[in-house]
C-alpha cells in the first residue's frame, strides 16, 4: 500500500499500473475478511472477533 501511494504521489503511471496489477491479482486469491482487516485502517485491534482463522 505504501508504494502505491509512492506511485500517486510521484504521479507515475506506469509503476502505479504494475502495483495495481500485482495488487489485484493477490486479492484475487487471497482470503478476502484478512485481506479487508489488513487493509481497514480505521479499525481499531481490539474491536476483532476473538474467533480463530
């Protein structure tokens, strides 16, 4: 995600393509509820089910 945000800052589109790509491409095979906890950076730790995974 930092790099990401490197590329839209930096406004280069051809590394922010490759990153995007690469991005999705994990999404699509990854576990979606850890992706989307990774990724919620408004959450707080402690508000996570104490369920395991």
């Amino acid at each position: 995600m930092v790099a990401i945000a490197e590329a839209v800052r930096d406004q280069d589109e051809r590394v922010l393509r490759r990153l995007l790509a690469r991005f999705a491409e994990q999404a699509a095979i990854t576990d979606l509820p850890a992706l989307r906890d990774a990724l919620d950076t408004t959450r707080q730790h402690s508000d996570r089910p104490s369920g395991g995974r």
